[in-house]
C-alpha cells in the first residue's frame, strides 16, 4: 500500500496531543476509506475513526501494558464495514508507521519500549478483526442456521402432506445440508454439500461420519457428536476441517443437531456445513503478512516478540541465547550503490542467517533496517549462543556478489544468554542492542556477551544524555572555582571555572561524566555559554570586591564544539561587555588535541580573540603530539602543562628526566613569550622544584580545591594581610 508522505518531526512535535491525534486519524481514513463499504462521508468516517485513535493512544501509553483495546479496535473496524481484506493490511501499515511518530512524543517510555508496544498491537488489532469478522460470519450462520432449523419444523410438518415441499428446501439451500442415522450412515446430502466435497454425490452417501476424521480435530469434537446421538444433546456447533476426495482441506463451520421422532426419541441428524475456506486462508495470509518481513519472508519484530516470550516464561532448567546482528557500514552501501541493492544485501544476509539456525529451538528474525536477531532456546547454556554467534560471523565472512560487485559483509553482535524467567522480552532486548554497540565500538566483526555492569553503565548514560537538555532549564549546574597561584610569590593570580552538575538522582556529578555527552547532544554551546556568563560575572565581582589587588584572572575552557560555534567570537564580546569585565581577565583554555592539525578557518576567530585582548590558553599540553614548531602559529599566550608531568615530581629522589623535560619546555614556552601554568600541583616540594624551574603559575590541590567562590575572595583577603 502507498503510505502517505510522511511529516517532519519537528512538525508533528509543534502540535499538541489532540492535533496530533487527528492527524493520524486523517491518515488512516485517507488509506483505509477507498476500500470500506459505508455510505459515510469522509468526515464523517473520520469521525468514526477518532475514538478507536484514542483507543490506540491510551493502550500506548498505558501501564500496565495491555493489548486488550487494540483488539476491541480491531473489532469495531469489522462494525465499521470495514470487511475488505485491504483494510485491515493498510490499517496495520499506518498504526506501524505513525503511531509512535503521532502518539508517543509525549511518553517517557524509551522509544524501544514504544516499538515493541506498538507491534504487539498492531498483532492484537489484527487478532480481534479477525475474531469481528468470524463472530459475523458466525452470527451470520446462526440466521441460516435457524432458517434452516425452521424451515426443518416446516419441512417435517410438510412432509405428512407432501415430500415435494421439503425437497425444494433441501435442494435450493444456500448450505450444505446432509442426513444421517444415528449409527453414522449419510442418508441424503443435497447439492451444495456435494459441490463442498468436489461434486460426487457416491462417495459420500456411502460413508459414516465416524470416517470424516481430520488430524486437526478437537478432542472435544467427537466426544460432542457421541452426547448428541445419545439423546443428551440438542444440537451442537464447531468449527471442522474434511478431506475432500483430491486431499484438499475443506474448512467449515458446523452445526449438528437431533432430529426426533413424534414420540420425542432420537432418530436423525441433521448436519448444516458452511464452507468457511477461504475465509481461513485470508485469516492465516493476514496472520503471516503481520508476523513476517515482507522483504526477507523471515519473522518480523511482532512474532519474534511472540517467540521470545515463551521461551522466558519460567520452566526448568530453561535458558535462553539471544544474538543481536548489526551490520557494520551498511548505511554507506545503501548510500553509495542505492538502496536496491541494499535491499538485495539484505536478502542475501537473511538467507545467510536462516542457514544459521539449525536447530529446533532456534529461530531468526528481522527486526527492521540491518538489525537481526537470533533466539535459540533449551538447557545448552552460553557455550550454544556463542557457537550459534560463531555460526553467523563465519556466515558473513564470504563476500556476496549483487551485480557484478563483491562486496564484504560484517557485522556487530551482542550476545545475552541466561536462565529464563528472570528478565522481560525488552530487557532482554535492551541489554542485547547495548552489548551489540559495545562490539560495534571495539571494532566491529564480532561479537561482545553481555555485561550487567556494562549495561548499567550505558543505562545511566543514556539517563544523563535525557536529563541534559532540562537540566540546564532546572538550574542544576553550578560552578566551583580553582585558584591559579603565582609561584614567585604565592599570590592568588586569578581562578579557573569549573562545571559541576547537582543531578537529582546521582548527586554532583564531575565534568567528566557529563561533558563529553553534552558534545554529543549539542549541548554544550548553550552550557558553555552560560559557564563563560556566570563565570565572567563572578570574576566582575570579585574585581569590585578586591579593587586594591589588581586585576583577577577568570579561566575558562572551550570545548572542540564551541571552538567550530559561529558566534563564539559575538557571544563572548557579548558576555564581556554585559559584565564590564576586561577581555584581559579572561583566558580561554583549548586542549591542545583540539588544535592538532587546526586549519586557519579554525584558528581565525581564536586570533580574533587574542587580539581583542583575551588570553588563550593551550590546555592540557603534552597529551597530544606536542609539536613545539606548531606553537609558534598558534594565538596562545599561556602554556598549561598536563599534570603527568607533575606527577613524577612528588617522588624523592626526583627522576632528573622529568625536570630536564619540564625545565625544556619552559624555556621554550619564555623564548615564545608564553607563560607556563601548571596544574595538579599537590606537595609542596613539587611547588618549590617549578618555582625554581621558572614556572609561572600553578594550581593544585596543595594551594586549595576547586570550591565556591566565596573561598577565592578568602584568599584574595589573606594575601592582602
């Protein structure tokens, strides 16, 4: 089916709940209109269509989870006349593609929770249309069925004055009708049972019931039949399969009833059968087109949820092994050769993976895009889910040819395994997609078992990326302060900004938690800004309150991010001028890793800034690749050693290396007209040997801890006394 185009998020996320609700309305009537009988208009259909949105809606979001309302939803489509084959195939389709996108932008579920809800949906919706449009058909039946009950008592009151009567209700039936002695024998059957079983009315008249036994009867079938030839039961209906005489299967609905002679004893029965086959084979076609791929033909994300289930409901002795495939660069075949050929790859991979699977308690399924999924079940433990993950990897190692081309397939897996009965399908699930992407980060073309530290780990930082964007809104970051210290006298020179995050769950968190996610998410231009602001505004502060002392110095660091901002040179004239602060009290640290290599599209707006007055200052020196020369291109003004090379100061005796290579860069760094910072001071000898080896300024747990801002205006007084 042609689903209409779909809107951009940022769209849909700009309306609230209720137009976003009537949008998806609109959709699904656009597709599923054209083929319902209703002499409805279009608005009015939609309007129909509103309440069983609603219903979705509610079931999405509702906890506990529960599929019940979709299957009442799938049931009042059948209400609505929506009976066409297409309409249930084209309703599913939108309920996949805009459900979530509509109707889960307001959830805090993650948005795999949401997935799967949403399947598991999609497979109720389809379960109670078809239990709608059997209970139809059923109550259909019912009306012949007591037409024809009826035309029964009128037909053995008539058959006293003329057999006439009752052969033409016999005969013009819409139903197969046949009679037969309580010993089994079928007496008459009219022409419509005849055609039913392939048009040979022989072959049946000479049969007893007792032989029409199909292997997909009910126990529960015959024991009916024997209590109705009994005299104990009036009648009975069951839904039963026949072979006809070329072995096919018919399916029928079937009602069996007594008929009693004038003294009330048992002496027939009467069988009224309505060929129900092809109505079985649309109900199995929407069951698989709903259970599988319709690329691959493997089992979708909806029966693999199905199968997973079962296999975690406790039992003894059962485990389960789950392998989660990621293809390793699939987007760049995809974005290269097209996505015809990514769609053939695919195939191919699938056929490769099916052969994989050999076992009867293993199966494999296609979760959507390059994401696949392999379940075994039973008590082999992890030594079967890793032969099963080795199986697959060596699967993929042979190239695969797709017109005219070779080429190589790899591939990420992550692998849980353990006893069933103790975890959910999606957490499972979620431990497997971490696990997958801790495999993909180590390489790819392989396969990582799960770790729960691990996933805790990724867990949280999944919790922290979401908590972000909110989080600078709360006011939940704050800053401490670090004093920078001139070595000659021990004085305080200035302090650096430091970013600390008081998060509500996991109490003050250091940058090195949150920072790097922040680059990630793009929050660290807003957060960086608001660090340069408050930090500016608390160095204009302490100028006012320390007027005597000259100038104090604020430093703060510039991220990778910010460095490549736009506005980096107009935000920070803009927060200068706003404050009344100097540009020469503040120093910007880069890290020196960010400035490896750097064009002079890069360095031109840090330039901007020196010249404007603003120290820059090369942070974190002799991590990268310390490349001396390059120094001289550079607009910094200030050289801050990384702390390794402080560290083996604090030894006795010190190794006479590192000062000879401390003792080198300083003067390099002089003769360069930088000054030299060093952080990680700790000891006092330490501050002694780079004082005496003509460092500049220092900071360090020796002088004090970064702290609140009060503390440096403490030590701006103890140096004034």
């Amino acid at each position: 089916m042609k689903v209409p185009s779909q809107p951009s998020g940022s769209v849909a996320a700009a309306d609230g709940p209720e137009d976003r609700l009537r949008r998806f309305v609109t959709i699904w009537s656009r597709a599923i209109f054209p083929v319902t009988a209703t002499s409805l208009t279009r608005a009015e259909f939609e309007g129909h269509l509103l309440p069983l949105a609603r219903t979705l809606y509610d079931a999405l979001h509702a906890r506990p989870f529960d599929t019940a309302p979709a299957q009442r939803a799938g049931a009042a489509l059948v209400a609505a006349h929506c009976t066409d084959p297409d309409a249930l195939g084209r309703s599913l389709g939108v309920v996949d593609s805009y459900l979530v996108l509509y109707c889960g932008t307001e959830s805090d579920l993650p948005a795999e929770e949401l997935r799967a809800r949403c399947a598991r949906l999609q497979h109720a919706m389809a379960t109670g249309y078809a239990q709608a449009l059997r209970e139809r058909t059923r109550a259909e039946q019912e009306a012949i069925a007591r037409s024809a009950l009826s035309a029964r008592s009128a037909a053995e009151i008539a058959l006293h004055a003329t057999e006439s009567r009752f052969r033409a209700v016999f005969d013009g039936a819409a139903i197969g009708i046949g009679i037969a002695d309580l010993d089994g024998n079928v007496l008459e059957v009219n022409e419509t049972l005849t055609r039913m079983f392939g048009g040979m009315e022989g072959p049946l008249r000479s049969r007893k019931v007792s032989e029409w036994v199909h292997p997909e009867d009910g126990p529960h079938v015959w024991k009916l039949y024997e209590e109705l030839v009994r005299g104990d039961r009036e009648s009975y209906r069951v839904e039963k399969p026949y072979y006809r005489g070329d072995g096919t299967v018919l399916w029928t609905n079937l009602t069996v009833s007594l008929l009693r002679d004038a003294e009330g004893n048992p002496q027939y029965q009467l069988a009224l059968m309505e060929d129900t086959t092809e109505r079985r084979l649309l109900h199995l076609r929407l069951r698989y087109e709903a259970t599988h791929d319709a690329l691959t033909g493997l089992p979708n994300r909806t029966l693999f949820f199905e199968r997973l289930e079962k296999a975690l409901a406790p039992g003894e002795n059962a485990r389960f092994g789950l392998c989660y495939l990621d293809l390793d660069g699939f987007k760049v075949i995809n974005d290269s050769l097209g996505h015809s050929t990514g769609d053939r790859l695919l195939v191919e991979v699938a056929d490769r993976l099916q052969s994989c699977v050999t076992g009867s308690g293993e199966m494999v399924a296609r979760l959507g895009g390059d994401e696949f999924v392999a379940l075994t079940t039973g008590a082999g433990g992890e030594q079967d889910v890793t032969e099963l993950a080795d199986r697959i990897l060596a699967a993929l190692a042979t190239p695969l040819r797709i017109d005219g081309r070779e080429l190589t397939v790899r591939g990420s897996l992550g692998v849980v395994e353990g006893p069933a009965g103790e975890r959910t399908p999606a957490e499972v699930l979620r431990s497997a997609d971490i696990t997958m992407y801790r495999a993909k980060s180590a390489g790819g073309n392989r396969f990582e078992l799960a770790d729960p530290e691990a996933d805790a780990r990724a867990i949280t930082r999944h919790g922290l990326t979401t908590a972000l964007p909110t989080a600078l809104e709360r006011g939940e970051f704050f800053i401490e302060y670090q004093p920078l210290v001139h070595l000659g006298d021990g004085s305080v020179h200035g302090a650096e900004a430091l970013v600390r995050w008081c998060h509500p769950q996991h109490g003050v968190l250091g940058p090195d938690r949150f920072i790097p996610l922040a680059e990630d998410t793009g929050l660290i231009v807003p957060l960086g800004r608001w660090v340069l602001q408050e930090a500016v505004r608390q160095a204009r502060f302490w100028q006012a309150r320390h007027a005597d002392g000259g100038p104090l110095r604020i430093n703060v660091n510039l991220s990778p991010t910010q460095l490549h901002h736009p506005r980096l040179v107009a935000d920070t004239v803009d927060v200068l001028e706003r404050s009344g602060l100097e540009p020469g009290a503040l120093c910007l640290e880069v890290t020196e890793s960010a400035l490896i290599g750097a064009d002079e599209d890069l360095l031109k707006p840090l330039r901007q800034l020196a010249e404007m007055g603003v120290d820059i200052a090369l942070d974190d020196f002799g991590t990268g690749y310390s490349n001396l020369a390059n120094l001289r291109r550079l607009p910094v003004s200030v050289l801050k050693l990384d702390r390794s090379f402080t560290r083996g100061m604090q030894q006795h005796p010190v190794d006479p290396v590192d000062l000879k290579i401390v003792e080198g860069i300083v003067s390099l760094a002089h003769s360069l007209e930088l000054a030299v910072t060093v952080e990680g001071v700790e000891t006092g000898a330490q501050a002694r040997q780079l004082r005496d080896l003509g460092c500049d300024t220092a900071q360090g747990w020796y002088y004090a801890r970064p702290g609140a801002p009060d503390r440096i205006h403490s030590l701006l007084l103890a140096d004034a006394v």
